[in-house]
C-alpha cells in the first residue's frame, strides 16, 4: 500500500493504454490513514520525550521549540520525497494534522512563559480535524466506493 490516495478518476484512450492494470481507489479509512503521517508524529514523540528528559532545569525550553519547527517544516518534504506523495493537498492536509497532533500532545507549547496556552483547545482541535479531513477530498463525495464501504460499516 502506498502512502498517495488513491482516487476513482474518469479514464480517458490515453490514460487506459498507459495502465497496465487497474487500481482500486482507497476506502475511507484508508484515505483517512494516509491523510495522518504517523511516521512524522512518531519520530515528534520520540524526539519531545528526549528533550524533556534531557532538560529537567528549564532552561532548554528551546529545544523543544526547535524540534517542533524542524519537524513541521520538513514534513512536506518527507512526505513528498519518502512518502512518495505528489498531491499538494494531501500534503498540506498532513502537514497541518501534525501541528495539531504537537499541539495536542503538550511540547513546546505548555511551557509556563505562555501565558494564553490552553491544552483543551487542541485537544478538542484533534478529533474534529480528524472528522472533517474527508471533506478536503475533492473525489470523497456521497456514493463513491469509499463512502459506501463506510457507511456500511
């Protein structure tokens, strides 16, 4: 299973010469898998947990600040170039539900020098990102293969 979405598109002459065989588009649940890079989130957890454990004193709050914004800018590079994925939405989709994930997991955000912080915003942010990611799928639309599997159960 690659990592691109794979969407039901309108075959044209020319795009069934070049198929050698067909490919089934992906069902909702995999579609809302792929969306999530858990690698990316994988490796923030790994990364956060060292950070933390290393700097007990206080006064390496900026590491984990530097973790989170290498992270989240490489994404879109690791999820274009190791991910194999080409499409720009599924990108910026992923690289969005990585922010939420880091911000709803706690570092660097919950440090006491931000005063306005509050845990319950992502928290709550998560599960309704990760309910409306299948409405930024432009081909997930009623009756298609993937929401019928769904619906069914």
């Amino acid at each position: 299973m690659t990592r691109e979405i794979v969407r039901e598109e309108p075959l044209s002459l020319a795009s069934i010469s070049a198929l050698p065989k067909p490919i089934a588009a992906d069902e909702y649940k995999d579609r809302l898998l792929k969306y999530i890079p858990a690698d990316v989130i994988a490796i923030y957890i790994t990364l956060t947990s060292i950070t933390a454990a290393t700097s007990r004193s206080g006064h390496q709050w900026w590491l984990a600040w530097i973790v989170f914004a290498t992270i989240a800018v490489c994404t879109p590079f690791y999820m274009r170039s190791v991910g194999g994925i080409s499409d720009i939405n599924q990108i910026v989709v992923g690289t969005l539900a990585f922010v939420i994930w880091a911000a709803s997991l706690g570092a660097p955000f919950d440090v006491d020098h931000i005063g306005w912080w509050d845990p319950v915003i992502p928290a709550l942010l998560l599960p309704f990102y990760t309910f409306l990611i299948p409405l930024t799928d432009r081909s997930f639309t009623p009756g298609s293969p993937g929401t019928q599997a769904h619906l069914r159960g």
